[in-house]
C-alpha cells in the first residue's frame, strides 16, 4: 500500500524525566528494526466515527477500510477509542433500544474485520449529544445501559457506571478509562463534565503503581485546545479539577482523549494531555496516534491523512449529518 499519511512525531516520555511541550515536528517514524523486543503498541482512535453508520458503509467503507488497514499494519495490542463511537442522537427509550442494535453491531463488526481488539470510553454521543435539557438527561441510564450492553467493556468500575468506567493491566502498563459525564446543573443542562464522588474515590484507589500509567477520557481537560466541528466539551475545573490532581499525585503518564477533532499537545504537572481524532463526513483531516511502549518511555506518533467529503448529507436521527462519501484527497502526501 502507498502511504499517505504524515507523520508527526511527539516528544516521548520517560519513566524518570518527562521532555514534552507543545512543539510537533514533521518527520519519518522511526524503523521498528531499531526497538527492543520488550516493545510494544496500542493506537489511539478517538471519535471514531462519531457517526451512524453500517457495515459496510456505502461511500465511505473504502477509505475507512484503508485507514483500519493502515492500523492494523501497525501490529497494535489494541486500540483505544476515547469516546465518540456513534453520533447517537437517539431522544426516546425506543429509539435507544431500536438504533443501538443497528449501529453498535456494525461498528463492532468492522473492527472485527481488521482484527483488531478495542477498548472504549463513553462519549457525549453515546449519551445522546450536548446539551441535555430535562428530557435527554432522563435518557442518559437507558444510555449507558446500551453501552454496557454492546460494547461489553471490563465491569470493574465503581457502582453505577460499571463498563463505562474501568481499568485493565497489560504488559507493563495500567490503562484506565473515566466516565467524564455526571448528573448537575451546568452550561449544558443536567449533565455536567466532571469525575467526583464514588467514581474519583475508586479512580485513586486503581491508581496502583506500574512502569506507565494511561487515562483515557473523552473530553480534554487543559487548554486551550484546537477544535473543528465541535462544541468543544471540556472538563469542569480544568488543572484544577480533582481529576488533574489526582493524575498528578499518582503519577499518570498521558491523558488521550478527543471532542474537539483536531490535535493538541499539552504538558503539565508531569502529565502528557494528548487530545486528537478527526470527524469523518465533516472534517478535511483525520488522524490516529501510534504508542509504543518500553519499560523506560513511550513513544508517541499522530498519523494524519486528508480526505474529501462530499455528496448529500447522509441521513442520520437528528441534526447536521455528514456528507454521504468520504474519499481519500488526491493531493495526499504519497512518499512511501
């Protein structure tokens, strides 16, 4: 396969010293014949596709095929998905139970297809999209139940968010994922970004010491960031927040989350906030980010491809649906 992807490398982290700032310098990946054999890989794809879709998608499955492809050829453990897997704007108990057996089966079945395994975050369309007024936030339990259900994620969470929060240990690295949405009274209606609580007292005590520790969350939690075709979600207090603290005090490595479509890197505190992913039907740029992982750092790599879309909107329940034909942009970067 030709690539025609760019490749922006990131500062990498280290077990003792962290080098990072918000700089990205356009260069060739490093050849894998130089990396240890303790090495390994995970990719990050956030709101991938944060769109209603089938499997296969007419007009679209080609180029989601050859970026998949492209994934897969990076020999990933897994991926991570921090949030934004459907658009979900699905605003009654029926249309719930009625379009997350359509569209959480396709999503799952075309990972499937390219072999690779998944762990996701909840995002604000798994929940039925900001902002939640009354009626939509009444929705949010049938929600998440939805989630639970299909994407079958670990169930050692806290109470009530069992399999939209939860934790898994691989190799030499604890991965962690927070449900970043609560009930209050905020800008957005009754549903407000923010960890606290039962789930902030069960996130400290998973915080248990490993060579790397990874938080995945949908929304950012510094800024400012970059966005496109976003509403721009950010979590509640920011460095401040009781979430950053306890990243902070425990150690955390690197933060992944997505919602705003575009890529920022920010360092602070010792911790590495890593915010990308790309929108599909919307958006002229898509990305993913390529992790590997020693002992002693973490490497990372956004990989970033331009796409065309275009056509009529492709219907989807609710508002504002993307173009029904996304291609790969004939102006791509083709260096091998």
């Amino acid at each position: 396969m030709t690539a025609r992807y760019k490749v922006i490398l990131l500062p990498a982290l280290t077990a003792s010293v962290i080098l990072l700032g918000t700089l990205m310098v356009l260069a060739e990946a490093p050849a894998d014949s130089t990396r240890a054999p303790e090495t390994w890989t995970f990719v990050s794809i956030p709101d991938f596709l944060n769109v209603d879709t089938t499997y296969p998608q007419p007009g679209w499955e080609e180029t989601l095929d050859y970026v998949l492809e492209a994934i897969e050829a990076e020999k990933p453990d897994f991926v991570l998905v921090p949030g934004d897997l459907v658009m979900g704007r699905w605003w009654s108990e029926e249309k719930i139970v009625r379009y997350a057996a359509i569209y959480y089966p396709a999503w799952i079945r075309r990972m499937e297809a390219h072999g690779l395994k998944f762990y996701a975050a909840i995002g604000d369309h798994e929940i039925g999209d900001n902002p939640w007024p009354p009626d939509r936030a009444r929705l949010v339990p049938a929600f998440r139940k939805a989630f639970r259900d299909y994407l079958k994620m670990p169930l050692n969470g806290p109470e009530g968010l069992k399999g939209t929060a939860y934790y898994f240990v691989h190799k030499n690295t604890l991965f962690v994922s927070v449900d970043v949405f609560e009930t209050g009274d905020g800008e957005q209606g009754d549903i407000v970004t923010r960890v606290s609580g039962l789930q902030l007292e069960w996130f400290k005590q998973t915080l248990a010491a490993n060579d790397h520790i990874v938080v995945m969350g949908h929304t950012p939690i510094l800024g400012p960031v970059r966005q496109e075709t976003s509403s721009g979600l950010m979590l509640e207090g920011g460095r401040g927040s009781a979430l950053w603290r306890a990243m902070v005090i425990h150690g955390v490595d690197l933060y992944l989350c997505g919602e705003v479509h575009a890529v920022t890197c920010i360092e602070r505190d010792r911790v590495q906030q890593v915010i990308h992913g790309g929108l599909f039907g919307y958006n002229p740029k898509v990305n993913y980010l390529v992790v590997r992982v020693s002992p002693e750092t973490i490497e990372l790599a956004v990989k970033e491809l331009d796409i065309v879309c275009e056509g009529e909107d492709l219907w989807q329940e609710g508002p504002n649906g993307p173009k029904e034909r996304v291609l790969i942009a004939e102006n791509a970067d083709s260096s091998p």
